[in-house]
C-alpha cells in the first residue's frame, strides 16, 4: 500500500452535534464512499517549547503557522509504523508532510536526534527541530474518527472525530488513548478536506442543515483548559 507523504490542501472545521451528522450523512450517503481506514482512534503528540510558542503562535492566527507532531492509529509497539508530521497553513491553505518511520525509530530520533532516514521530508523535520531549539512532547490528543471520500473525487475527504480527549502527562504514544474530553460527548467536530472548490451537493446539504464553519483547534483547546487549570507541564517523555 502507498503511503501518502505529502499533502496540500483546504480544510474546513464544523462543530455539530451527533444529530447533525446522522442527518447530513443520510443527505449524502449516494455521493460518499467510507475511507479504506474506516473507524480508528487517532493519537497525536505534539511537540512544542518550554514557553508553548508554536501553540501560541497558532492561536494568534497568524498568515503562517506550523505544528510538529508525531500520530499513530494504534497504541504503537517497537515495530508498528508511525508518522512524524509538520503541518504548516499560509493563507488557509494546508501543506503536511510526512515522514513514516518504526515507533522505535521515531522514539531514538527524538532521543539522541540520529535520523534514522535522510529524505527531504526528514531533513526538514530535523531543520524546525533544530530552529525552535529544544522541542518536546507537550501534548497527547486522541479521538475516535470515522472517515469519508466522495465517489467522485478522492481527493475530497469527510472526517467526523468524536470523543476528543487530551493529557498533558504520559506523554507517549505507547502508553493507551486516554484523557480528559475537550468536547461535550454530544458534539463532534466535522472536517471537510478539499483540493478544489467543494461539490455542489455537499454545500447545499451544509445549508439544509444550517452548518457552518468554526474555528478550532484540538491542540490550541487543550493548551488552553491546561493553562487555565494551572495544569501545564515541564516534564518530557521517556522514549527508553
């Protein structure tokens, strides 16, 4: 199977409830296929400085901004396949890129800095590691996704992410998905992932349903409860 490393694209955020989407699910079943992955738990831990700049950079909204992270679909073992990302938005406009390495690879990486690959995509990885001087796990997010593509244009990708959790300690992949919710468990946030200008179908059915976008950010969210909770952390992760 191929493994996409490299992505630019549009995305658009909505937060509806479970209501809403069994609704606009029935609306567009005809013109939706579920993605190959179909329902898996996402687990993410983003990276960032002592003083949490990226994440504060981010919630300014700035023209540029840029996220590192590190995201499985399973609680990984030494062997399983991980993704090293950099996500970077200028004007709206998403570019990723992703380096797929072994959890034991990716873990010695951040330990030591030894690329275990010297593709482009890891040099660059390995340059805003080097430039933010000192980046280390900050943030662990989970949630329970199911995804969609339409039939007619692949590139066109619905997701729905329910139970968004997070934690600010055990920052590991290996350690389980568990965490404190970011969400009411009767919402779900819903992202539309163009490359072009969306369907016709899709944006009338938005309108029946009185969707519209919002801004949000798991990550930006869970920064957000940790600091007014007094609950933020210095430690790092043990990736012995």
């Amino acid at each position: 199977m191929t493994i996409q490393t490299v992505f630019k694209r549009t995305e658009k955020k909505y937060i509806i409830t479970l209501n809403q989407r069994k609704q606009l699910l029935e609306l567009i079943s005809s013109q939706i296929c579920s993605d190959k992955f179909g329902e898996s738990t996402v687990r993410s831990l983003y990276f960032d400085t002592d003083d949490f700049r990226l994440i504060r950079n981010s919630i300014d909204k700035p023209v540029y901004k840029e996220k590192l992270r590190l995201r499985s679909y399973s609680t990984p073992k030494a062997d399983s396949n991980v993704f090293l990302e950099l996500k970077k938005k200028y004007k709206g406009v998403v570019y990723k890129r992703r380096e797929t390495l072994k959890y034991s690879e990716a873990m010695n990486y951040l330990n030591t800095r030894s690329k275990p690959i010297d593709t482009q995509i890891m040099k660059e990885i390995d340059w805003t590691m080097n430039y933010y001087n000192g980046l280390k796990p900050k943030m662990f997010i989970a949630y329970d996704r199911t995804a969609f593509y339409s039939k007619e244009d692949s590139n066109l990708r619905i997701t729905f992410d329910k139970n968004v959790r997070f934690r600010n300690y055990d920052l590991e992949l290996g350690k389980g998905s568990y965490g404190n919710l970011i969400l009411d468990s009767g919402l779900c946030i819903m992202e539309i992932k163009i490359l072009n200008s969306m369907p016709l179908w899709l944006s009338n059915a938005l309108t029946k349903l009185k969707i519209y976008p919002s801004s949000f950010s798991k990550y930006g969210t869970a920064y957000a409860i940790t600091k007014d909770k007094n609950l933020i952390k210095n430690g790092g992760m043990n990736c012995a």
